[in-house]
C-alpha cells in the first residue's frame, strides 16, 4: 500500500475549494478508444483559458498592425507583477527562441556550455551548431542538478543552463544550490535559468535576482500552465544589456497580435494559475501513486511531466502504448529504462493507467 505525504494531503486539502469550480477540466465527452491520448509533448490539456480565447479572437481585428504596443503592454504588465522594471523583459515567439539566441550569444568555439543530462536538448543542439563544446553532467541522486559537478566541469564555459524544475525529469534543483551555481560559475559568463514549469511547483521563482545580477538570464513560457504552445510566446528576463545581447540573433521575434494578447489576459485571470496548478498536482500525484504500488520507480516530479523506470528498454514501452492510444515519450540516450509522461486531464489520466496496466499484468512491461 503505497502512503501519501502529509504535505501531498495538506496541498490537497487546500485546493478542493479551487477544484471544484474546475468546469473547464471536465466538460468534454469520455474518451473513447479510438481517441488518442496525448501525453508526449508536456503540453496542457485544457488549452488557452476561456478569457484568453476571447482575447485572441479579439486580436484577429487587428493583426494588420504590427502588434509592439501588445508587446510592450506584456512585458510591462509582467515587469509589473514581478517588481521589475519594463527594460528587464523581453518578448519572443516561445521561450525556445529565447534560449537558442542565449546559447548563441552567451557561447562560441572556446567558450562552452554546461548543463544536465537528462535535460531539455535545445541548449545542446544551439551549441553544437555554433561549434561550441559542450559538457553535459549527470544528474545526481536526487535527480536535480549536481551543482558542483556542473561548476567543475568547465572552466572556461560561457554559459550554465539549469532547467529547474527539470524537464524530462520534473525534479527540483533546490534554491541554494542555484544560488551556488550564480555565485560560482566561472568568470564572464552567465547562468540561464529555464522556469518553464516553475508555476506548477512549490519552490520560488529566481526572477527577481535578475535586479542584483547582470550574469542571470531567467526564462518562462505561456505554453505549460497556461495552455498556448500551439500559440508560442515566451519571457526572457535579465539586466537590458544581456537582453540585447539576445536581440542581435532575434530582436524582430515578436509574437502575433492573437497570441500577445493572449497572454495579457492569462496574466490578469489571478485564478487561473493556482487552479491549474491545483488539479495538475492531484492527477500528477494520484497516478504516480497507482505506479508505486505497481512496483514501478518515478522521479519526484514538480512539473507537469514525470519520469518511469519502466525496467526494460522504454522505446518498446512507447511503442506498445502507441499501438493501444496512448502517446508517450521521449526517451533519452542515457536514461534507456525511463520514459517521460505529461500529466493530462483526468479522463486521459484513466485510460493510460487503464492501458498500462493491461500490459503490466500480461508482463509486456
């Protein structure tokens, strides 16, 4: 029988009154078998929310304008929310961009990159293009950055990258070990904080170090808890001279109009990040639950994903619940036994327990 945390139970408790006026997770028909169940991508079930629909439809009437005054009305608002100045934040057509220029502005051939494996690939393919060396540090036994590792691996790097919470893994790299990795990393070059999934966790944001910091380069995305991937938009924030460093290689990406404002309104609804965050806790937690008491082994995810120790070589686990519906994945070159699910609504959290445990109990995984 597989406990649940007091503190699990505690959170719990605490969101059964936002729970509950959930009607958005619970309005479309039951899956049937012929429906596929996403949960590949760390994308949000539920999509953009009702009012940021509205918002976007709003946009179409004027996407023959450039959209900066959306932009800037974006920026500001976020600046605003977080006690930062305008100057500090900078718009891009999904934080992936944000990130492919910080590797090609903060690297080169004799400055390398450092960062995690298993992690987010990105950074690696940004500098392999740019002939950059790369140093990739396993994870440690908490599967969160190993910090001293990661400074020890290259003196001379231009960039650290630290995805916290981590994705594939959704595991937390503790606040102090970040601190320890701004502190320590080796001279000149700049630590790049990736908080996609920084809404769903319980740990403090680093956004607001970027005040005392001009090395810190802080990311987040619309696409995890507020449901626009498909819409891209995304948030680099650092000291303006660091930012500018990241316009050389994309100052005119900007965001369409739909998607700018979009984001506005998913920014001004106070209700919708703890709602989500909420329920994507509670399936997160019940199904990796179900798993533990099925003997499988999971990373102690904060995000909207985690990890399974499928105990076999998981791209045949793919493939077996691909046949069946159920989209998973991926899996990296150095976890070959873990596969990474996306938490979804609560109907398709059912048919993936449903369709794995059809082939747990037959011994196909």
């Amino acid at each position: 029988m597989v406990s649940v945390s007091r503190r699990s139970l505690i959170a719990l408790g605490a969101a059964l009154p936002l729970l509950g006026r959930l009607d958005w997770a619970v309005a479309s028909p039951p899956l049937t078998e012929t429906d596929k169940v996403l949960l590949n991508y760390n994308e949000s079930p539920y999509g953009p929310s009702q009012a940021a629909r509205e918002a976007m439809q709003q946009g179409i009437a004027t996407s023959g304008r450039y959209p900066y005054k959306h932009m800037y009305a974006l920026a500001a608002l976020f600046a605003q929310q977080q006690g930062l100045s305008e100057e500090q934040v900078a718009v891009f057509s999904g934080s992936m961009a944000a990130l492919r220029y910080a590797v090609l502005a903060f690297t080169s051939e004799t400055r390398g990159l450092v960062m995690a494996t298993p992690s987010y690939e990105v950074p690696r393919q940004a500098a392999e293009s740019n002939k950059a060396p790369v140093r990739e540090v396993d994870l440690n036994a908490d599967h969160g950055h190993d910090i001293p590792a990661m400074l020890a691996a290259d003196s001379n790097a231009g960039m650290l990258y630290l995805c916290n919470p981590n994705n594939p893994t959704g595991t937390i790299t503790p606040i102090d070990a970040v601190r320890q990795a701004l502190a320590n990393k080796p001279k000149g070059s700049v630590l790049v904080v990736d908080e996609a999934y920084i809404d769903f966790a319980d740990v403090p944001s680093v956004v607001s170090w970027v005040k005392d910091h001009d090395d810190l380069l802080v990311l987040r995305t619309f696409s995890k808890v507020y449901g626009m991937a498909g819409a891209r938009l995304g948030l680099a924030i650092g000291h303006p001279t660091l930012l500018e460093r990241l316009a050389v290689f994309g100052g005119d990406n900007v965001p369409a109009a739909t998607t700018l404002l979009g984001g506005l309104a998913s920014l001004e609804d106070v209700k919708l990040l703890p709602q989500r965050k909420a329920l994507n806790q509670q399936l997160r937690d019940e199904t990796v639950a179900w798993l533990k008491g099925r003997g499988f082994t999971c990373t102690a995810s904060q995000a909207n994903c985690f990890m399974i120790d499928v105990k076999q070589p998981a791209e045949q686990v793919v493939e077996t619940l691909a046949a069946q519906g159920v989209l998973i994945g991926r899996v990296w070159k150095n976890w070959p036994q873990w596969v990474r699910v996306t938490v979804g609504n609560k109907r398709e959290m059912a048919r993936f327990r449903e369709v794995f445990a059809q082939f747990d109990t037959t011994k196909q995984l």
